[in-house]
C-alpha cells in the first residue's frame, strides 16, 4: 500500500494521475474546485467525501476495481466515438434511442470516473455532452416513433426519458462543482429542469399513477430536485403533484408492494421497478435521513430486494405474466438493489448473489459490497419455501413458492396472485415446476423479442396478448374455451384468489387456493403439493384441481411441459399428415393439434426426457375426459412463437370435475457414459377418493405400498374429517393429511372408492 | 512423502492398508502370490512392476488419484450389492443389459484397484463375480432379444459381448496370480476361452469383417489370448480367421482409416472405434513391441486420435451419418484414446484435452497424463483448418474443416466424404456451420434414444432411415424427391466425392468439390468458403453449388438451421391454420409446410436469432426458385424426431441451375443489459456473374464496396480464367479468386451480369 502522503508525493513530483490505476484523485483536480464553489454545486447524491473514500480505497476490492475498470473501458469507447447527440426518430432498439442510451451511461459513468479518477477530461466529457442536450432539448417536440405507451421527447416512450434522467442527474451531480455559474446554469435549466418539467407537470397523468413508469419518473424527478437544490420537485416526487401523498413514491412503495416486498406486476416487472425505488431511496436516505425511508411500511424496500431473489430459479426470475425469460439476477437493476440492501441490511446471504453477479455500483454501497466480499464475508443465500402474499395489505391473493433439494432442486411455483395490473396474464392457480436446473413446467412468458426491431420494434407483439396472456397458454382451468375475466385485467383486477393452505413440513410442502369470479357461475379450488416419500428417488408434484359448476361446461387443463416425449400411455388419434389447430380464438387458435384420444376416467400417462432426467405424468379426472396433445405455432404469420408443446385434459358436457395427477422426476439418461437408470416410473397407480367433506389422491407404489394425501373442502385447522381409503377409515383435523400405508392395506381393496 | 521403507514399518506394525489412500501394495498381498504362482499367471496387459509404479506414485497426481478415487467408489456400490449375474433377457438399456455393464465395468475396475491397493477382497470380489460367469455362461444360447444385429449370448448384439470381454480380460488379467489353479482354469475355460471362441470362430462372419464391430471383436480375442497365453488366438485378432492378413486388426487399420487419421464411418464410430484399437493397440506394444504397431501405416493410430478430436467444435463431435449430437470429447473412449497417444507421441497439446475430460485410465498411460498434468505441461489444442481424406488410400473424398476465431469462433465442416457403411447419410457435399459456440446450420445426426427401452429399445428408430439419413434431412441437392444413389448405401460406397479445392489463407478459406453418380446423368459441383472482410464484424460462409444434369428435374436445396426466425425477407403463402406434408417419401413426408413462395430469380433473406447472435442468410438461384418454409415431425406417430426448421430452395423443370448463397453471423443481442447491437445485415446484396468457364459470388456490403469470390469450373492451378465482375474483366489464374472493389467500382455497373 502506498499511504495517501507518499501517493502526495509522487502527485507533487510530477507523476500524472493517469499512469496510476484508480489513484486518488490529486488535490488539484478536486480540492481547488471545491474551494472555489458555492455550496449548491457541491456533489449531494454521493458526497464528495463518500467519493473520495472510494478514490481511496476501491482499488483494493476486486469487485470495485473490477466495476470501476468495466466503466472506464465504456468510456474510452464513448470518448472516442466523441459527443454524439442525435435527434430522436427511432424506436426502441433503433440507432437515436441506443444511442441515447449510451449517452446517459457515459455521462453516468464519467461523473463518477472523474470522482474516482480526479481525471477532468471526464468531467469536460460529461459537460460537453450535457451542453449539446441543452442545445437539443428545448428543440424537441413529441418523439416521431412515440406510440402505444406515453411518448417521450428523447424516446419513443417516457418510461426512457425518466430513466434518461435517473442516470445522467447522477452524472451530472459528480461533476457539477467543476462547472463555470453558466455552464451549470445552462444544463440545469435547458435539460434537468426542463426534463422533469415534462416528466411531472407536463405529463400529470403519467407521473401520478401507481405504476413502474411512474416510479421511474418520481425517481427522476426527485433525483433532479436534490441536484437543482428544489425542495418543491423533490415533494412532489415524494407525494405527488398535489404533494398531498396521494400519489407520489412513497404512495407507490405502499400500494404497489405487498407486507412481504411482491410487486402486484410479478418478478419481471419487479426487477425492472426496482432500481428507481433504491436508487431513488438512497438519494432520499442521503439527503433526508429523518424520513427514514428504508424502513417506510416496516422495512418493504429491502424486503423486496429479498422477495426478487427468492422468486428466481436457476438464476432467472419466475416468468409469471409479461417476463422475458432470459432475465435474472444477474441484470443491472438487482446489481443495484443488492448494493443498496446489504449497505442497509448487512445481510451477508446478499454478498453472495452479489458475487454471482460479478457487479457492482460504483458508490458507497458498491464499495461496501466489494469490501465485503473481499474480506470473504458472503453467505450463500438461502432459497427456501416461501408464502408472499400480494397486495398493499398482503390480502390479495399471494405467490407460494415450494421448494425441496436446495437451489437446482425441485421448484414448485403456484402462482395465486392478484391480477397486476395491464401486464397480468390470465392464469389464475396457475402452476410452473423446475428441475434438476430446468424449467419443466412452464410458462411462456412474454412474446416480445426486447429491443430487436424487425420484431415490431420490440414492444409487446400481437402474440403477447393473442397467446401468451391467455389462459390456454397457462397450466390452469380454461372453460368454454374462454379466458378468465373474459381477458379483460380490469375485471381481474377486482378477483383475487383466496388462499386456502400453505404449510412446510419436513416431506410434505403443500399450498392450497381458491379462485371465484374468473368465470362466472363457476369456482374452482387447486391444491399443490410437493412429496417426499422413502421409495421416490426425489420429491413428485401432486396436484389436485375441483371445478365447481352451475351448469354443463367444457372444462380444459393444459400442462405445458418441457421435453421429448418418450412415451404417450394412452390411445390417441394422431395429426399425422394434415395438423389441425385446436380452436378459433383466446389462443387456441395458436394451438396444433398432434393427437387427440377418447373420452375415458382412466388415468393415464404421458413420460418425457428432459436434460438427461425423466419425469412421468400421471392424471385423471373424476368425469370422462380426453387428451390432446399440441403445439403452440399455429396462426403466427410472422413466426413470433415459440414452439412449444401441450398436453391438454378436456371434460366436456360436465358441470363438476376434479382433475388429478402426480408429476414424477425419476432416473438418468446418460448419453457421454452411456447409460440410462431408473427409466421407469415408480409409481404404479394414482386414484383419487372423494368423501363427504374432502378428497384424497392415493399413490400405489412400485412395492405396493401407497401413500395418500387428503384435502379438506374447507382447510379451517379445528374441523375433523373422515375419507375411506383403500377400504379403511381415515380420520383428521385441518385442511389436510398424509396417510402412508404399507404394501398390503392399500392393495387389497383400494380400487372401489375411486369416484364419487 | 512417506517413503517406501517406513511405509513398510507401518504395515509391518500391523496398520492395515485400507487405512492409507493409494497406499503401495503391501508385500503379504503381491510379493508372496508372484512367488508361487507360474509365470503363466503374472499380469501381462499391464506388468506387475508398472502396477507397483501408479501404486506408489498415483497418489501424487489429482487426475489418477480422482480417477482411482471415482474407481473405488463404483466398486464399493458395486460390491454392496453383492455378485449379481442375472440370466441375460433385456435388449440395451434394460434391467439385465445393465447389470452385465456394470458387472464388467466392476470386474475390471476391481482387478486395477487390487493391483493399486493390495487389498484382496476386491480381487475376491471380481474372482466371485468371474466364477458365477463360469456357471452362467456355458449354459447359454441366443439372447432372447437378439434381433438386427448379430445376436449376443450375455448382450442382444455380439457387440456388447465383446465389450464386455475387451474389459473383462483387463481386469481378470490383474488378478489372475491370485487365483488358485482350479479357479484359473475353470474361469480361462468357462469364461474366457468360451467367450473369444464365440466371437470368433464360432461367428466368422462379424469376426472377420471390416467394421467396428468386428474391431471390438478382434480387440476382445487378442486381449484375451494375451492373457492366456494363446498366441493362436492373438495372431487370429491380428490377421484374422485364417491369419492370412485379410482380414483381422492390421486389416481393420489398414482400411478402416485413411492417411490422415480420418474414420470411415464419421467421428461418432470413430470415437466408438477408438477404444478397442487403442487398447488392443496397447496390449500388443506391451506384449509384443517388435511389430511397432503405434508405427503401422505411418503412425495412423496416433493421428486418429488427433483427427478425432479435430473434428469436434464445442466439445461435440460433428455428428454426421449415424450420430447422437450429445456425444463429445469427454466419451471414455476418448479418454482411453488421449491416454495412449499422449504416452506414445508426448504430445502435449493433447493434456489440454485431458484436463477437460477430467478423466484418465488407471493404467500407465493414464499415470503419465496426470503426471504430465500435474507438472504444468499441457498446452491448448490447436483447433485447426483441416482436410481430412476419406478412404484406406486417401483418395475417396474427404472432411473439409474450414476454421476461424478460435475454438468458439466460425467453423465450417463440409462432408465430401464417401458413403461409410451401413450408418452413412445420403448427404453428399452437405455442410454444417457452427458460431459462437452453437450450432447454426445443423445436421439432425440419428434419430435414436441410446439405451432409452421405451425408444424401441434404444436401438435405432425407425426415423432414423424415413428421415435421418435422407438426403432432404441434410443441407445438399436433393433431385425428383429422391435421396442420393436412391437410398442404397451400398451403391453409395462405389461413388466418392472428387475434392476439388482446399486452401487457407489470411482471409479467405475455401473447399470445393464436386459429386457424380448420386443421381443418374446429375453432377453437382459445391464449393463453400469463409470469407473475412474489414467491414463485416465477423467471417461469412459463402455457398455455390452448380448443379449440370441431362434432363428437366426438381432440384431442392434445404438450409436446416437453428435460432427463433426474426424476418422472413420474402413474400410467402403461409400455412396457419392447417399445415400439410411436404412430400410423400424419402423424408418429404416428415416435413409440415409453414410457409411457400412464388418462384422468383431474384435473391431473398431469411434471419433469425440464436443465443444473442443474428444470422442473416441471403440466397438465390440461376434459375427461378421457390422458398420453402418447413419443420420435421410430420409423420411421426411415436413423437421420435425433434422439431427443427428448414428452409428449402426449389427449382423446377431446369436441366441446370446455380444456387448461391451467404451467411452472415451478426450483431448481438443482450438480454441482461437489455441492448441490440448490429442487428441489420452489412451486406447489401448478393448476385453471381457467370462467365466462360468461371462464376462469381458478389457481395455488396453496406459502403458500397463490394468482394467476389470467382470459382473456375477446372480447379487446375495453372489455367488462366477471365469474368467480368462489375464492367470490369477480371483475370486469374488457378481454381478460384478474390476481388475486392471499392464503392465506386461495383456499384456503378454490377447488375447488368446477374445471369448467364
């Protein structure tokens, strides 16, 4: 280590700055500025302390160093390319909007190299390019691409504006005291002050609402306001343009996350809300520690952070409603969320999604974050079962999450939430499974190709909500081949489910809902469960979905799973030369058909291979049902869907059902040792009883044992419950029970309760 | 280290050896059999004193103290279970398949684990396991599951037989001074002696073909007769039934691998191959030095190995004819064939492969990989442009690897190799195209579940001959619907390919040649290049295939590739709601139509996306030609094909046509930072120029400066040829040229020679 009076040393004899990686910043580049300055152009969102500690001591950090050298190669490239400021014209994905972006992380990224560095060169970047926006901003008018959502000025959306402004306001801050009064006087009143004009008073609407746009836009402004030394902007960032707290970002923290940090738009959505709301808090915890805003609604901010994590397999967020798949932990608004948590919470499990994120900011928290994990404090975070509830008061509805066999293990997802808004699907009870890495249950998503022009310019495409929105594209109850709500998220916006269960216990995880109101006339109640049993090599599924109706329907029950079909247990009529869609519209219409079966009650199978691992299906329903299996593909002229296959339970003509089914992991296929084990299932028989007040699935195993488990039509804990299995009577209290039996007591007369 | 003489002391103090890892043979365990037994006992695959090395120095190296390490802890799963020798009854992948697997997997890991130990019980437990062999296996007769192949009599194909008795003789073999004489004769006689005579003389046939099957064959008889001291049986391995050299090991060599290393069956056999050549190889250095077999046909053996490992990208094999695509570099064949070769050559950019498969023998070879390794020697393998010639001479065509941007970086594989047997596609001058580590244009490889029962009993799927190898499942010509030399193979073998070209140069790679006798009075003449161009981000693949035939046909050219379709750069009648058959045979009939245009001279595109890379194709023909969208799976009535896409250019009614073509790889696509780089095409369009006895590849890049690639019908490297590219007569000399042109040149008069 060289102490700060030799680095002097060297600075004084001639040695420039520039020859030492992350050095300080010499006394000529910061202190003279900072003599000569008035206070109001002093550095607030860092302080121009915090910044000289990281000038200090970053280089010590791997992660820092590593962060900070990231950036400076992003900013040779941008330097070299020179000021580059184009007039807005394209859409997302288009060379104005890229370009733009890559300006307001240079701009980012030069405030804080020229804190770090103490390089002016910087700070005169940073300058000449905010000087060239003060030259185009007051220009523009509406963005020539805007559409669909709130069109920007420098984008074709707002939403961008605002994060425009969240990043160069933190830029602009860092190098703000090295301008002259009319430099700064310039780019504060022709892009900051002008930006967040339009951002809140010009576009009202926008920036009252309780959405992640507007909290993109709350931050902007608020983070303007402390930079522009306008206490004004900053309220009504804070509360709202009335600044009564009507709306505004702490009316957002309150309604839009639940007591448990879930965001009522899901993973995707909450990842992506998530930077303004901490970077945003931080800057208020900063500049006003006395509102205490991290721990505003009992600490929710950093329970988010938390809450994002835990919703997340293998490393990418449960895809649930509008998400794109290939997002995880490892994007840059979770960078930041992991910053800001762990420099409140000093929560070391953070530390190690941090070290998977190789990323960090470059800011106290960063510097924390990279200390930490150098001193070698990080605990692996812990993902485990989880109940988050939805809504402000965590009473609509809720995420359960089952977890067993640790993080590559078996996820059970049931997705019980509240509708969320305009990016909620309609999938109500609907489920997803991951295994052994992999998404083997699964939800489509998104259809958008994020940014790629050729793809409608990268917004939502027609597919989004002619297939992925829908029911059918989900693993749950579809009737007369309508969506719940009729599509229409308004109406589900006033239908959360009820949840009935949610228990953990050693080899049984079990989670419990019921959903009125997606149709009417009908009610339909889902249980889930993960078991463990000493015969199963791992955890199977189990499911059990009732369907309570006033009158005759069709029901249908898609599973869409992840594999190749290694064997179809049942008879079916194939599409072998002509593929026929399924329906006409509410996404059937994007369905092939590949083999349809005859009505039965029998169970049946259906087995498939997935990344060396199989899993067998087994199901049935309480009234005759086919099984269809298809494709999704079928109606896209522009080849926008995935293809993807269906397996899909259909009762026709019923007013009551229960569908049930049993998804079993088993065995290796290994293709570089050639071998393969434990191919077969070893569940020999799945039926189901129903008794007076409740039913039960009952697994025959390959020994003959057999295990059970009840469910109560009504889960209070206190009531008692009888079901007769395998010709015994079962007793319980509560919503729930397992019965194990051996080989022989169920075998023996197990078959003659299998239907009501 | 604890040296020999203490390490005595302690076992001379009563410490067993069980408590020392890797610990050296103690004297009570070795010295005192070797005393008493005959000389015709003693291990001769490996010598006892080579046993005493890698027991006394295994240890010391990571790789073979994990490989003994991994060695043991099959064996004590093994030996838990106790001596299992079930009547042999189920086909691969089943119950009784298996347990014959693992049983001469124990055996031979035993019998090393004895020598590497001293511990007796595990050359107890492979005596136990050999003498209930002894009364099993002369009591058999046909596998009951016998079927296709030649039927086996512990195995349902001889094939496995012999396996098991390559690996067998191995581990009997270290034993075998342990034994009492009554034991040794009972397993020589009932085991071993009746197990090579089955595979020999009493299968002359298999035996004494020219096959893999048979090498596997002659490896288990020669290893066998080794161990027996039989020097009839070994001379049979070698030279065959009647040990005239015509058929045999020396044969198998001889015609089984061209000069250049290159298998006739393709990598997959190849590597499959290479086990028992490799090992028996071993066995015959060690016993009989003085026929220098690792020098036969100039060190052939030794190549192949380094050709094996060529012809991979991304760790996989390129899985042309008979392949499963998850096969790679770190098959335990491999890891045998690394092991002997880096032994005899000390070539040490093979360690590199090594460290990769993390795998080694417990041999002696295997002790100097790890040796080697653990000194620091291993040096990257140098993936490189190759030309790997077909045929026992070299001159039935050849494997033409094109590569650029290192192991992860462009490679383009064009197989102008002749038929390979029974497991060759119909697929005559067909490329794959690999990039960014993927797989971009691809070869379906077989249709086949290796050891999955409820896949036909993991054999090769009826598929495999309706689609697989039919030629319109590859990336070649396909004439009147039908596949080459109509489908026979064994009119195949008769017609090569002649290899015109093959050359590397800075920025130009290039391999050409040209195919008769596939279609009655059809020659087709192909010739595929990667070009590099400062203006384009990354190398192209550049495609022309002159097809001269006598009369009016259908010629199709299918593309089959991998990635989400972005932009379908041609107007098409799309198939949306029901999506017919393309064809009625030879594959045509696994194909579902998605999309089809009008017949057009003019050239299209077709881009798509695959793990964050765009590629956009843009093809045409001399000829009008129609684009036709499809995916395989039609036809399938056990789901047994993966679903993958083609796009298939099809001419009609023309005696001749020129099809052309280029790929480019570009731009990115980040989900994570959510940005899109490059995504347009640099190339602005694609014509060819035809001239006397020469045609022109012209590309027009974005600047307007524009590059021909001109291909002269004669190869000849010394005749001059003259086109006129641009208004512009070109000249050259040789079979083919590069022009580059700036904006002006090109662009200005390009267009007017489209056609001939």
């Amino acid at each position: 280590m060289i102490r700060p009076a030799c680095l002097a040393m060297l600075v004084s004899a001639g040695l420039g700055i520039a020859a030492l990686p992350f050095a300080l910043p010499a006394a000529a580049a910061t202190s003279a500025p900072a003599d000569q300055v008035a206070a109001e152009a002093a550095p607030v969102l860092v302080s121009a302390a915090q910044w000289r500690q990281m000038a200090q001591n970053g280089s010590r950090y791997p992660l820092f160093a590593h962060e900070q050298a990231r950036a400076a190669e992003a900013l040779r490239k941008a330097m070299a390319a020179g000021v580059v400021v184009p007039p807005p014209k394209d859409p997302g994905g288009g060379y104005s909007h890229e370009q733009h972006k890559r300006n307001y992380q240079a701009i980012h990224g030069a405030g804080a190299l020229y804190r770090l560095t103490g390089e002016r060169a910087y700070a005169d970047y940073a300058r000449d390019m905010l000087l060239a926006y003060a030259e185009l901003y007051p220009t523009l008018g509406k963005h020539p691409a805007g559409r669909g959502q709130v069109p920007g000025r420098l984008f074709w959306q707002s939403l961008n504006d605002s994060v425009w402004l969240v990043h160069a306001s933190q830029g602009y801050d860092a190098i703000r005291d090295t301008l002259s009064a009319a430099e700064r006087r310039r780019i504060d009143e022709q892009v900051f002050r002008r930006m967040a004009r339009f951002l809140s008073e010009q576009t009202p609407d926008s920036f009252n609402r309780i959405h992640n746009h507007a909290t993109w836009a709350v931050a902007a402004v608020g983070m303007t306001g402390y930079v522009l030394r306008d206490q004004d902007m900053v309220d009504k960032a804070l509360l709202g343009l009335s600044k009564d707290g009507k709306a505004g970002f702490l009316k957002q923290i309150d309604d839009l996350f639940s007591p448990d940090g879930y965001y009522e738009e899901g993973p995707y959505y909450q990842r992506y809300a998530l930077a303004p709301f901490v970077i945003f808090a931080n800057a208020i915890e900063r500049n006003e520690p006395q509102r205490r805003i991290f721990a505003h609604k009992d600490g929710v901010l950093l329970k988010a952070v938390d809450t994002l994590v835990q919703s997340s397999y293998g490393g990418y967020f449960f895809p649930i409603n509008d998400a794109i798949l290939d997002k995880g932990l490892d994007t840059e608004e979770l960078v930041a969320g992991i910053a800001v948590a762990y420099a409140q919470s000093g929560d070391a499990a953070l530390l190690s999604i941090a070290e998977r994120q190789r990323r960090t900011l470059l800011s106290p928290e960063g510097l924390q974050v990279a200390e930490a994990l150098a001193a070698g404090r990080a605990k692996p975070f812990a993902f485990r079962p989880a109940m988050l509830r939805d809504g402000p008061d965590g009473d609509r509805g809720g995420l359960a999450i089952l977890r067993a066999g640790g993080e590559d293990g078996q996820t059970l997802v049931m997705k019980n939430t509240s509708q969320g808004m305009g990016h909620g699907h309609f999938d109500k009870l609907n489920w997803l499974f991951y295994d052994n890495g992999q998404r083997v249950v699964t939800d489509y998503g998104a259809a958008r190709f994020l940014n790629v022009e050729a793809k409608a310019g990268g917004i939502y495409l027609p597919e989004n909500s002619s297939w992925a929105k829908q029911t059918v594209a989900h693993n749950t109850l579809a009737v007369n081949e309508q969506s719940h709500f009729g599509g229409d998220w308004k109406l589900g916006q006033r239908h959360a489910p009820a949840p009935l269960l949610f228990a953990v216990t050693g080899d049984l995880q079990i989670a419990s809902a019921r959903m009125q109101g997606a149709y009417d006339g009908v009610v339909f109640t889902r249980t889930l469960a993960l078991l463990e049993h000493p015969e199963l090599g791992l955890p199977v599924a189990i499911d059990l979905l009732r369907v309570q109706g006033s009158k005759p329907a069709r029901y249908d029950l898609p599973l869409h799973f992840n594999g190749h079909i290694i064997n179809v247990g049942f008879d079916a009529q194939r599409a072998l030369a002509t593929r026929p869609v399924l329906g006409k519209a509410n996404g059937y219409q994007h369905l092939w058909v590949d083999a349809s079966s005859e009505p039965s009650s029998e169970p049946r199978t259906l087995s498939w291979l997935l990344d060396g691992r199989f899993y067998s299906y087994r199901f049935g329903s309480s009234a005759p049902s086919r099984a269809i299996l298809a494709e999704s593909g079928a109606n896209d002229p522009d080849f926008n869907l995935r293809r993807e296959q269906a397996l899909i339970q259909r009762v026709d003509g019923q007013p009551e059902v229960s569908f049930f089914a049993v998804l079993e992991p088993h065995g290796e296929y290994n293709g570089t040792a050639e071998y393969v084990r434990g191919a077969s299932s070893r569940i020999r028989a799945l039926h189901r009883v129903r008794g007076d007040d409740a039913e039960a699935i009952v697994l025959t195993l390959a020994s003959g044992a057999s295990v059970a488990l009840a469910i109560a039509d009504d889960p209070a804990p206190e009531r008692r419950h009888r079901i007769a299995i395998g010709g015994k009577t079962r007793q319980w209290t509560g919503g729930y029970a397992r019965f194990d039996m051996p080989a022989g007591e169920q075998a023996s007369s197990g078959t003659e309760n299998r239907t009501p």
